[in-house]
C-alpha cells in the first residue's frame, strides 16, 4: 500500500508535456497519493488544445492517467489508494490549482 510519506514524481525522461509537470506537483499535495511517473511521448492526429488529464486504466497499485495537449500525449502512471472517482476529483483539483 501507499503510504503519504513515499509521494515523489519520478523524473525518467527529459521531456515533458508543457505544463504536465506543475499538476503532477499539485496532484502529489493532494492525501493517498505515492508516486508519480510520466512515461512514453506520443504524437496523434486530434488536436486539444487545453491541457486535459484523464484516468485511463487500473494499474497493480493505482491507474494509469493520459495527459493531452495539443497533438501530443504522455501516459503517466499514479501509484495511489484512491478509487478512480476520487483520483478524478484530487485531478481536478490540482488542475483547478494553477
């Protein structure tokens, strides 16, 4: 299980999606969140042009999230005790924050 003290964002890769990091940091205040790991960089042909975060899959120990903006997307995974609707509203919140 996650324990509130193991919170900490993995940096695996030197790029990012512009401005994924300072929600993932926000996200990380939020309680029953543990560790927190952007992964793999994809292009795609649909645009979104604001940043969007959604919950995609369960994961052994959390879910794995999508993050898009513009044609570009990044899985990140989120280790967590959360159940999905409350990891979508602490989402929401550390995107609201900023």
């Amino acid at each position: 299980m996650t324990q509130a003290s193991d919170n900490r964002l993995v940096w695996n890769h030197s790029t990012h999606l512009p401005g994924l990091i300072p929600i993932l940091e926000k996200l990380l205040e939020q309680p029953g969140i543990g560790t927190v790991t952007p992964g793999v960089i994809a292009n795609v042909r649909a645009h979104s042009p604001d940043m969007r975060v959604k919950v995609s899959v369960p994961i052994r120990g959390g879910f794995k999230l999508i993050a898009r903006k513009g044609k570009t997307v990044q899985e990140v995974f989120v280790l967590t005790e959360l159940a999905k609707p409350t990891l979508e509203a602490a989402i929401a919140r550390a995107m609201a924050a900023l």
